[in-house]
C-alpha cells in the first residue's frame, strides 16, 4: 500500500549558486554526498538532483518527516548505480527514489509504501 508520494524539481544554476559557499553545502548534504557531487565533472547537477531528492522524500514523508533535517536524509548510490534513500544514516525501507537531471534542471520523485 502506498504511503506518500513526493515530487521536486529545482534549476541545476540556483543550486550551483549555493554550492559556491562551503555553509550551504554543510547544511544540507551529508560528508558523503559531498564528496561524490565534488567528485563529478558537472558537481552542480549532482548536488542538485541531490537536493530535489531530498525535497521529493521530505514530502512523500509527510507527518513522518517534522523534525528532519537535509543532511538527516541522504542519498547514495548502490553497487548497481541506483540510488538508495537513507534517514538518519539507515536505509528507509519501502522508500523508492527516482532522479533525474539536465544541464538545466534537476528532478526526483520519490514513492513511499
């Protein structure tokens, strides 16, 4: 049975605006996720589609996501190059991401049962 179901979609430039300031990226994403978006070519896209993510989990949560944080919600990618949802560290079971980027625009939509 579905839960939740959540959506977002931000501009790649407003996010790579951000990322500019080292505070920005310490607020919201997690010591591995910089890494990995700093580790790739076009570092912006992949923080933002990072981000969306973490906007699409927060609202497929609903209820359940008062009190969490960005950084509390992670997003990494499996031996398989899917990526996983994880709260606080731990793997979210039956929370299901999918992104999605461009030059441009970023997108994740994210299904909770």
């Amino acid at each position: 049975m579905m839960k939740g179901i959540g959506i977002d979609i931000v501009e790649v430039g407003r996010i790579a605006r951000l990322a500019r300031d080292g505070k920005f990226l310490k607020k919201i994403y997690t010591e591995e996720e910089i890494i990995y978006c700093g580790s790739k070519k076009n570092s912006a896209q992949h923080y933002a589609v990072r981000f969306a993510a973490k906007e699409a989990v927060w609202k497929a949560l609903k209820k359940r996501s008062r009190g969490l944080t960005h950084r509390d919600i992670g997003i990494r990618n499996d031996s398989d190059g899917r990526p996983r949802v994880y709260i606080k560290n731990r793997p979210a079971r039956g929370v299901t991401i999918s992104l999605t980027h461009t030059k441009e625009y970023a997108a994740a939509f994210c299904v909770v049962e």
